[in-house]
C-alpha cells in the first residue's frame, strides 16, 4: 500500500506490462524490510509469550526452576542469526535492491505517456507528428482529425485531414496504424534551387481511405544503465559509503582552503614591500571615522575600492557557500546511512528484549491485544527514529546520536520490563489495579 501511494502517479496510463509493476513492487518490498523486520520481531516476540502465559506454560517453565532468561535463551540464539542476518542484508543485498528499483523507477518516469488522444488537443507524443481531433467516440472512432507530418519535410509540414478514422496497432505491435476515410492531403514541396520562392508548388490530393504508420519505438521502455547510479550513498555497502564519504571530505576541505584564501587576501594589508625594506614604521592608530586618517584627494578612491573589495567577497561567498552546504548535507547523508547498517541489526535485539518481557507479563496470545501493543511500541521506536534522522540530515544533532537515539531511549524500558517479567509483576493486571484503588477508597473513608 505504501508503495501504491508514493508512485501511482508514476504509473498509470503508461502501459506497463503487469510483470514490469510486480519487479518494482519486488525491489520495494526489500526496502520496506527495514521497518517491516523491526515490527514482525516485537510482534511475534508478544505473541509468542502470550501465548506461553495464557496457558501457564511459563508457570510450568518456571516451576521447573527455569529462569525466564533461561527460557529465552533458545529464542535469543535465533535473534542474533536474525540480526547477523539484517546487517548482512543491508550491507551487500539493499544496496543492489536500491539499485535496480531506482534505475528502472528512473525508466519508467521517463517513458512516454500511453497514447491517449484527447479532443481538442494537439497530440505530440509521437516524434515529428502532431495530431488533433474533433470528436472521439467511446468505441475508439474520431472524427475532424488533423495530422501535421514533420518528417523529412525541411521544416515544411504535411499535412493531413481526414472527417473520420480509427487507431490500431499492428499484428507485431511495432506500429500504430491510423484508418484514415474520406480527406485530403495538403504539402508543400520546398524550392529544388534551396533559394526561397514565394511562389512555390502546392500539392493537394483527396483519398477516401489511408492507412498512416507510426513507429511505436518511442513507447518502449528503454533499460537505463545501472552503473550511472552506483555513485548514489543508498545502493553503497560500509566499504563504498567510507570511500565516497572521505572524497566528499577531501573536496570540502579542498573547497574551504580555497574560500580561505580567496577572502585573507581582501583583507591583507598592502604587503608590497614586505621583506624588501628594513624601514621600520611607526604603526597608526585608527579611530572610529577612518575617513579622516585619509588624505582628501584619495578618499573616493578608496571608499571605491573598499565597495570592489566587498563585492568580490560577495559574489566569491555567493559562489562558494551553495557548495559547501551541498557537500556538507551529503557528509552528514553518508554518515546517517552508515549508522543504518547496524540499527537495523539492532532493533531486532531491542525489540526482542521489549516484546518478550511484554509478553510474558500481559498473559494473552493470538492477534488481539498484542497487535495493539506491539504497534504502539513501534510506533513510538518509529516516531523518534523518524524525528532524529531527519534532525540529524538537517545538521540539528550529530548523525551517530541521531540514528542510536532510539535504541539509547528505549533500552531502558527493555531493561526494566526484563526485570518486571522476571519477578512476575502485574504491571498489565486489570485487577492489581481495580484492587489497588479499592484499597486506597477505603482507607480514604476512613
């Protein structure tokens, strides 16, 4: 669903083939892994001990003289393959996913419209034709169709009218055959000496049924090499994110030491003579107006220069500053998605830690109120996720405590819920607490 809202303008009425959408919708769902894997380990994790609580097994367990650590162990064996798993999965499998989705995502943005002739409109989806109708019927019929013919005329158009006629493709489907019935044909041949003459020879035939072909190699989808994205920080592994990340320093640092000594030498002193003259000068005292330390012949002059000193620190400013926000956005991008690799491993630990404890407290299995609570978490480790990425991409927060943020905050609560479930707490009790306020109403009627 999310994938049908963020790109359903990019893809109707083109014509796609059903596989082409299913390959894209293939390559997302691998994106959506980082947020489906999170949600699914909390989730089962609740579910899972729940349901071990709704039917007194953990009673049994720990009857037994088994630990509830001890009784995790097994599943704590099978989270840490699974968080293994993920960061080898996002190390070496989304970067190839991001790849192919936003090459052929690329693809299909940039194939033509599915050719859908409206009335009233000039049609120029086809190269080197323009097409226009009168009236189109639900069958696909038209009526007062123009067609301006541009191919291999010299910019002289042939043109071509017909009262009414229909659209089809050929048997190979490589062509787009138009039944023209009951027009005329208008062209105009252009000078056989290429010297203008206003005189020139008008060509009209009348036809009672044609049958114009147009290529329909212009609606192909054309495959974009994949190579011309491999640069971008969301299809690199650790290994590409730290060498693309140390040549965007090498080119800020390059681009500073050059802002640096554009702007000292506006503001050097006159050094001329330095080094070539032991004449030592008393230095002078400036005050507030330092117009008046200068002799009056030279003070437009000056007041001149100083304006030309301060528009070419300007404009090498104006220059020099877009760049260096950019690449400084793209240092803080790769570092943000560097630290992705590994929270994406570890949510699936934190979120274990959450659920499992959760679930052993509530007491209830199935997809009642786990669902509730497993969402909620979620939505609470997605939301300051979400909140600190986005203040670490904007240079608010350094990108390693922004992208840790949540596991550092969270981690606390997974602790104490481990330690709730482990002493038995009726943290989730309905009764412990109707309980509870029926002690406290009582000692207050006292």
């Amino acid at each position: 669903m999310f994938f049908l809202f963020k790109y359903v303008d990019d893809l109707i009425g083109k014509g796609f083939e059903w596989y082409t959408i299913l390959e894209l919708m293939y390559y997302q769902s691998m994106v959506q892994i980082s947020m489906a894997l999170p949600l699914s380990v909390l989730l089962s994790s609740i579910m899972t001990f729940g349901t071990l609580g709704e039917n007194y097994e953990l009673v049994a367990i720990k009857s037994a003289g088994i630990s509830l650590q001890k009784a995790m162990r097994p599943l704590m064996v099978l989270i840490l393959l699974l968080t293994v798993s993920s960061f080898l999965f996002s190390n070496f499998i989304l970067p190839k996913a991001n790849l192919k989705f936003y090459s052929l995502m690329y693809d299909m943005r940039n194939k033509k419209l599915a050719f859908l002739i409206k009335p009233g409109v000039f049609n120029n989806s086809i190269p080197d034709y323009s097409i226009r109708v009168d009236r189109k019927d639900e069958s696909g019929k038209m009526n007062g169709i123009m067609i301006y013919d541009h191919k291999g005329t010299n910019g002289i158009p042939k043109v071509i009218m017909a009262k009414e006629g229909e659209m089809v493709k050929s048997s190979d489907g490589k062509f787009l055959v138009f039944n023209l019935k009951n027009g005329v044909t208008y062209e105009e041949q252009a000078s056989s000496t290429g010297i203008y003459n206003p005189r020139q020879v008008m060509l009209r035939s009348r036809f009672k049924e044609t049958k114009p072909k147009f290529d329909m190699k212009s609606f192909d989808l054309s495959k974009t090499d994949q190579n011309a994205f491999g640069n971008s920080t969301v299809m690199l592994n650790l290994k590409g994110i730290v060498k693309k990340r140390d040549s965007l320093q090498k080119q800020m640092d390059t681009l500073n030491r050059n802002m640096a000594r554009t702007l000292s030498n506006n503001f050097k002193q006159s050094n001329i003579a330095l080094g070539y003259t032991k004449v030592k000068v008393p230095r002078k005292a400036i005050g507030n107006n330092i117009l008046k330390g200068i002799p009056n012949g030279f003070r437009l002059q000056s007041i001149q220069n100083a304006a030309n000193t301060v528009s070419v620190i300007t404009q090498s400013l104006t220059n020099g500053v877009p760049r260096q926000e950019d690449l400084s956005g793209e240092i803080i991008f790769t570092s943000v998605e560097y630290q992705r690799k590994f929270t994406l491993a570890a949510s699936c630990i934190l979120l274990f830690f959450i659920g499992a404890p959760l679930g052993a407290i509530i007491r209830k299995g199935g997809m009642g109120l786990p669902v509730v609570i497993a969402i909620v978490f979620f939505l609470v480790y997605h939301i300051i996720t979400t909140v600190a990425e986005k203040s670490a991409r904007e240079g608010s927060i350094n990108p390693i405590f922004g992208m840790w943020i949540a596991f550092i905050l969270l981690t606390p609560l997974a602790v104490f819920l481990t330690y709730k479930a482990t002493v038995d707490s009726a943290l989730f009790d309905v009764n412990y607490y109707k309980q509870f306020f029926i002690k406290l109403l009582r000692i207050k009627q006292r």
